[in-house]
C-alpha cells in the first residue's frame, strides 16, 4: 500500500515526544491500576482505529471521485 508523506520526517520525533509528554501528564497522581486502565482503554482506541483507517478511502481515491465528477462538471480540482 502506497502512502503520501506531506511532512518532513523530523516531525516523527516530535509526535514521539509529545505522546510521551502527554503519557507523563496523564499518569501523574494515577495508581498503577489506573495507569493500566487508561493504557488498556487506549489500546482499544488505536486497534479500532487503525481498523476504521483500513476501511476509509485513500486520497488517491477521493481524488478519483473529485475528477469523475469534474470531468461531468468540466472542471477539475485535483493536481
């Protein structure tokens, strides 16, 4: 599956570092217990939505239907 990058890959690291900042922030005065809670909970949030991102069109397909449509309008709005 090919992916467009729009950004510099220095912006990975800095994603890296606000999650870890935000993790910090989230644990802070939480049990162990409930670190693992909210740890379980968003789990669940990432598997489903990386399963919901497996089911939603890619760009190069909502570019498609933009043109399709175009071409019927005579106007196109894609590159």
């Amino acid at each position: 599956m090919r992916r467009c990058c729009c950004g510099s890959q220095g912006q990975g690291g800095d994603l890296v570092a606000s999650a870890a900042a935000l993790s910090v922030l989230i644990a802070q005065g939480k049990t162990a217990e409930q670190i693992e809670l909210l740890s379980a909970v968003f789990d669940m949030l990432a598997d489903n939505l990386a399963t919901l991102a497996l089911k939603a069109p890619s760009e190069e397909d909502c570019c498609r239907r933009e043109e399709a449509r175009a071409e019927d309008q005579n106007e196109s709005r894609c590159p």
